[in-house]
C-alpha cells in the first residue's frame, strides 16, 4: 500500500520536473522516469502485460524518438524563450481550476472501494488477448489501418520536397 | 516464497552476475585472440602464460587512466550514461533459464532468476532500453562527433528493433508462449525451434548485431567516420563500462538466441544421459551445454566482425528497413501459412 | 581526357543484381576464408625481444664509436659527424690528449663527452659517411625502449665498443 | 508473489483517480506554459498516460479486461501521433529554424 503513495509521489514529481525543466532534453529524461514509474504502478496492478508494453512502446521507442528528434534539430540555444509569468501563472491557475472540478466531481459521486483483484489472471497475456481478437477485432484492424496511414503521412511529410529545396 | 527458494534465487542472481561480467572481462581477451588468429598473428601473450591475465592488467589499466569530464559537458548525466548502459546490459539476463529443475535434497529448484510470464517482451524492453544509456552518453559530452554517434545508434535500433519484433511474433505463432521457460522446455532432445523458423533466425541474428551495436552495424562508434563514436569524450573507467556493456549485450543476446532457437539446455540424447547421471548432474551438463551454445554465439560475432566490413549508413537503413522488415513480415505470413495448413 | 599511358583501369559499378543483394552469400564466401585463416594458416609474427628477424646486411641500428686495431680511439672530436647530422643529435666536447694517454687515443685531439640524442636520431647513416677516422658505424642493435627521455641521451659509455683485450 | 500483489488491494479506487487527475492536470499546466512545440508534446503524452493508468486500474477494479484492451488502442494512437506529430515538427524547424510555437502564428510564409 505505501508503495503506490510512495510511487505516486515519485510520478508527479517527476512530471511537474517533465513541464519545469528548463532544458527540453532533461525534460524528455524526466518523461522517461515518470513513465517508468507508471510501469511500476501496472505491474503493482498485476497488468503484467499492458506494463511490459509500456516499458517497450513508450519508453523504448516513442521517448527514443522524441529524443532522435530533439538531438536531431539539436537546438543549441540552451533555454527557449519562456513564456511571460502573467501567462504562467494564469495557466497554473486554469490547470488548478481542471483538477479542482475532477477532485469535486469525485467528491460528489462518493466512492471509495478499494481496488479489489477479482480475476488474478486479468492482466495476463492470454486473457488480453482473448479479448482483443474476439470483441475488439475490428477496432484492432481499423488500429492497423491508423498505424499504416499514420508511417505513410509521417514519411511524406518528413522527406524533403524535391521541387521547392 | 519460502526462505530456501529466496536464498537459491539470490545466489543464482549473485552466480549469474559475476559469470556475465567474467564472461564480459574474458571476451575482450578473447576478441584480441580470435582478431588475431584470424589475421594469422598471435594476439596478447605477455600477461601470463599464453596472455591469460590480460585482462586482469587492461582492467588496472582502464581503473589507473586519468578520468576526465569535459567541462561543457552535462555532469550529471555524464555519468548516467555507462551506468545506464552497464545496467541495461545486466538486468537482461534474468528471465533466461539457465537449465533444467535441479533438485537439492528433496526439493527442486528453477536454474533461473524469474519467471515472468512475458519474459520475452521484458528481454526486448530492456534491449530497447538499452539505447539510452548511448545516446545519454553521446549527448551529455557536448562534442559533435558524440551526438553523431548518439544520433545514429537512436536511429539504427528503433529500426532493427522493428525487425527483430517481427522476427520475434513468427517464433511466437509456433511456440504459442512468452515464457522463455516453456519455450525452453519445448526444445526437448532434437526439436529446436532452429528447425521450425530458420528464416526467422537468420532475421534475428542480423537485428542482434544490429542491437548490440557490433560489427557490421557498429555505425556509432564508426571510428573512420566519428573519432570514437558516443565515447569520443569518455575516458578510465567510464569507458571501460561502455565497452563492458558491449560484452555483456553479446553474452546475453548470445544466451537469448541459444534460449529461443537453438533449443536452450536441450541436446539429442539428453533422457539418456539423464537416465544414467541422475536428478543433480544432468541439468548440469544441460547448463554446460547452454553456455557451449553461447559461447559459439559471442566466437559467431567474433567471427563476423573480423570478416565484413562496416556497412554505409544510408545501406544499414536501407538493409533494416527495405530489407529486414518485410521479410520478417513475409516469414510471418509464411509462418501462419504452414500453421493453418500443416499443423 | 585520353589516357598517356593506357594503364588506367576503367572499374565497372554496376547495381547489385538480387543475388548479389541478399549479401549472405559474400557473407558466408568472407566468413569461409577468414575461418581458413582462423584454422590452417600458421600466423607469420615474430615473437620479437625473444626471436629476432635477421637484419639485412645495410641496416643502420645503433651507433658504435671504434677503436682502432690497438685499442685506441678512433674518434678525434673533429665534429664533421655533428655537422652533417640531420637531425642535430649528435653533440660534442673536444679535449686535448694528455701525455701518458697515448694508448688510450689515436690522434692529440679526443670527445671528452660525445652524446647522441637517440629521440632525435633518424638513422640516417649520414654520420658514418662524414666521418674521416672511420670511427663511428650504425652497426648495432635496435635501439631498446626506455622510461624516461633523458636515458635516450647516449654517452661514450654506451657508445664506445669494448676494448679489444677483455 | 501473491502477498507482494495484496499490498495494491488495499488502495482506494479514489486515490487512483486522484493521481490521475493530478498528472492529468499537470500535463494540461506544460501544454499552457510551455512554447517549445516538443515539450507541449510531452505534455500531451502525460495526459493520455494518465489516461492510460486510470483505464487500468478501473479495468482490474471492475475485473474486466476491456479497459486495458482499451490500452493498447490508445498506445497505438499515441505512436501514430508521435509519428505524425514529429514529421510535421521537423518540418516545421525546416522551414523556420526553430521550434517555438509563437513563431507559427502565420498561416503562409
């Protein structure tokens, strides 16, 4: 039980760091633990699965890419220009006011049963899997579909126009 | 977990690391041996007999060197950057069984650390992982030909790791578990699973190269290209971690081929011999087995590095991702195919 | 632009043909050949500070101050070796033979010191040419490796041959 | 292994919620505060991740496997964005040699 507080803690920290860091690279670095300790809440959660992949999907490839990007435009200038302090003040401001509503809300429906694990076996490969291919077969095709488009838009869009350069 | 089965498990942890980081010290030995008889010359000799305590005196060497941290570099992350890539090397080796069930007195014990049932999704989230031990390395030195090499080792993985994936989902189709133990245990005798996917071995075998950044695909640390590649600003031990880490990804993906397709502890003849030796011996000799089996691996990518030459980066991509990844998609078809109509 | 000599060789690059583009067959003809070397061929190093290659019969190793066929010096500090030395290794300091040394060196004039800065020297042989008494000859061995720079300053001591009667 | 997984039982379904809420409003914060377009980028990985987590744990709270099939659509989406999302970033610092978003206030250079 005091390992999902003290994991908790450790997530928002590291996420208030992720948007706090002045320098986008330590920010990406500081993502890659925050998800790390999401990692760490599933398998506390016993989705055995959906943890692992998390660990390979966001932390091994899509931070790596962000990272690739970042490196890649290597950005010199140690610090973007940050937004005003009215600006932010404001936005922490409207973020608080979001949190604010969702903390009501919970409020207000009252419940507070603790996470019970009713099928141990819930988050293991074969259960997912059944699910998956049986009721959410054609969502996963129409998935497929998403990811394909999706490579086709990305390399259009990041080759080099041949006419205009 | 009773007490009995912790105190194998952590021994078995403690066994497991020092044999990976000897294996690790003993391959650079062996590397220079290997270059050297495949060039026809006779390789270190002078640390004791035959050059055996060579890496001994290159270990004092790497601890002795003057350790230098440039000062425009990020400290910190300086120093994160071969911790991380040691420790990602490391933890790869704990869902791999290392033999059968031996039995201690009356009970039986697993040779393996854990058994995780998507051990073979943890093997390839720690592969993926162990990208970033590079490119934080490479970044953090603030030297252009670091971020180069940081740069391209992001690249080449993302792309291999692809392919190896897919390679990966066709074993699966025939195996029908994540689990390295059953996928082991299901290699009994002769049926390796070399002989149901040897296509996908072929394709795993390149990504592997690909993955722990050796020869041919050893583009970032191209020395011709990029002074040293990542490490150009790294020196003393700090380096020595980056190139231990090397040793170790070899020894590890060498000990995750051997698991997954060349049948694991398992060898042709194996009832009989366990017939005649007993509970506790035989899995031994499947252990030792396992670790020949290895050891062909890391003399295979010895082997190939003293052989090819490096690989032009723009024929890498091109090799990963015109080549590689559909046919690993091919042999996934070709996998279902033989599946549906043959099984 | 035509070629003088007609030597040039003009080298076809052709696109890779399929065969040549699944690249496993060069990888396993390279993977063959260095398993033969691996396995048959006898490696060709010497082992060198225990078995030494014979030196060819012009090869210029360290240097040797002479003496003549009674013991003498040969060397009498003229300084042609130090002038015509490339690489400005050779220094000396001239003294005059006093009486009672006659069998000890040739001519009234002897190097008190000679040195030869062995960091310096490129084994030229130029000295062995200026020389006019025939006293100074790169007939030795390899010059050995050493800790510390001013130990490859060599003097009389190491560059003097042993007397003729011991 | 079963003991180690009883010390997550005993957390309130609230309190996951709770931990989403917060990460959720923190990824909300960046996207406002922040002008480099990668790190508002990040910031949206944060808020679908905690997304991600609450569908967790109210999938094992409801001891149905939909939530975290529900998951991996998401992660899927993610790294179709991340693709996408990207190409159009680099492309972007091609044609202004910067990736602040205050400069894109232009429909047409």
């Amino acid at each position: 039980m005091s390992i999902f507080y003290f994991i908790a803690f450790l997530s928002i920290l590291f996420a208030v760091l992720v948007i706090s860091a002045k320098n986008p690279v330590h920010s990406i670095l500081y993502l890659v633990l925050t998800f790390f300790t999401f990692t760490i809440q599933y398998i506390l959660l016993n989705a055995q699965f959906v943890a692992i992949v998390n660990f390979i999907v966001y932390m091994g490839a899509i931070l790596v890419l962000f990272l690739y990007t970042l490196m890649l435009i290597n950005l010199n200038k140690n610090s973007e220009p940050m937004k005003t302090n009215l600006v932010k003040i404001a936005a922490v401001l409207g973020g608080g006011c979001l949190l604010v509503v969702v903390v009501a809300a919970l409020k207000a429906t009252g419940a507070s049963d603790p996470v019970l694990f009713k099928d141990p076996n819930l988050g293991l490969v074969k259960n997912l899997g059944k699910v998956l291919f049986d009721e959410f077969l054609l969502p996963f095709e129409i998935s497929s579909l998403l990811l394909l488009s999706a490579m086709v838009g990305a390399v259009l869009l990041a080759t080099k126009d041949t006419k205009t350069a | 977990m009773e007490t009995g089965e912790l105190i194998v498990r952590l021994v078995l942890i403690v066994v497991i690391f020092l044999i990976s980081l000897v294996i690790a010290m003993y391959s650079t030995y062996a590397e220079r041996k290997i270059a050297a008889f495949f060039q026809d010359r006779v390789g270190p000799n002078r640390a004791g007999p035959a050059g055996i305590l060579q890496p001994l005196a290159d270990g004092a060497k790497m601890f002795l060197k003057e350790e230098i941290i440039p000062t425009n570099s990020s400290k910190f992350l300086f120093i994160v950057g071969p911790s991380l890539a040691i420790m990602t090397a490391c933890i790869g080796s704990a869902v791999i069984p290392w033999g059968q069930q031996i039995q201690i007195g009356s009970k039986l014990y697993d040779l393996q650390v854990t058994d995780i049932n998507v051990g073979l999704l943890y093997i390839f989230g720690v592969v993926s992982l162990g990208v970033y031990g590079i490119m934080i390395g490479g970044w953090a030195s603030n030297n252009k030909y670091s971020l180069l090499g940081a740069i391209r080792a992001a690249s080449q993985n993302i792309s291999y790791e692809i392919a190896m994936g897919l390679s990966i989902i066709a074993l699966l189709m025939v195996t029908n578990t994540l689990s390295l133990k059953e996928i082991a245990a299901q290699q009994h005798g002769w049926h390796w699973n070399i002989l149901r996917q040897p296509f996908g071995f072929i394709l795993f075998i390149v990504c592997a190269f690909a993955e722990t950044n050796r020869t041919p695909f050893d583009l970032p640390e191209c020395e011709t290209e990029l002074v040293g590649g990542y490490h150009t600003e790294y020196s003393s031990m700090k380096l020595g971690f980056y190139l231990f880490a090397e040793y170790i990804n070899m020894f590890v993906s060498g000990a995750v081929m051997a698991t997954l397709y060349w049948g694991s502890y398992n060898y042709p003849g194996m009832d009989w011999v366990a017939g005649h030796t007993g509970p506790v011996i035989a899995p031994l000799i499947g252990t030792v087995v396992l670790f020949a089996k290895i050891f062909l691996f890391i003399f295979f990518f010895m082997w190939v590095r003293w052989t090819i030459p490096r690989f032009r980066y723009d024929q890498l991509m091109d090799l990963g991702w015109k080549g590689l990844i559909p046919l690993a998609i091919a042999n996934i078809i070709g996998t279902g195919l033989w599946i549906t109509f043959f099984k | 632009m035509e070629s003088l000599s007609n030597k040039r060789k003009v080298l076809e690059s052709k696109p890779l043909n399929l065969w040549e583009r699944i690249y496993l067959p060069a990888v396993v003809k390279g993977l063959s050949i260095t398993l033969k070397h691996f396995l048959f061929k006898k490696d060709v190093t010497v082992r060198y500070p225990e078995q030494k290659r014979e030196f060819s019969e012009n090869f210029r190793g360290m240097h040797s101050l002479k003496r003549d066929e009674e013991g003498r010096e040969r060397c009498t500090a003229c300084g042609l070796c130090a002038l015509s030395c490339p690489a400005e290794a050779i220094t000396m300091i001239a003294a005059e033979r006093k009486p009672g040394e006659e069998n000890l060196y040739r001519e009234e004039k002897y190097a008190a010191v000679y040195e030869i800065n062995m960091l310096r020297c490129i084994f030229c042989g130029l000295c062995e040419e200026a020389c006019p008494k025939e006293a100074i000859y790169l007939d030795g061995d390899i010059v050995p490796a050493d800790y510390l720079r001013k130990d490859f300053i060599y003097g009389k001591d190491k560059l003097v041959e042993a007397p003729l009667n011991q | 292994m079963e003991s180690f997984f009883k010390t997550a039982q005993t957390v309130p379904l609230n309190h996951y919620i709770l931990l989403s809420a917060i990460i959720f409003a923190i990824g909300v914060i960046g996207v406002l505060i922040r002008r480099n377009a990668i790190v508002i980028f990040m910031s949206i990985e944060l808020m679908l991740n905690a997304v991600n987590l609450l569908l967790t744990a109210f999938s094992v709270y409801r001891g149905d496997a939909t939530g975290q099939v529900f998951v991996f659509f998401i992660m899927a989406l993610a790294a179709a964005e991340v693709a996408v999302g990207l190409a159009i970033i680099v492309m972007i610092y091609r044609n202004t040699n910067s990736i602040d978003i205050n400069v894109l206030n232009r429909l047409k250079w």
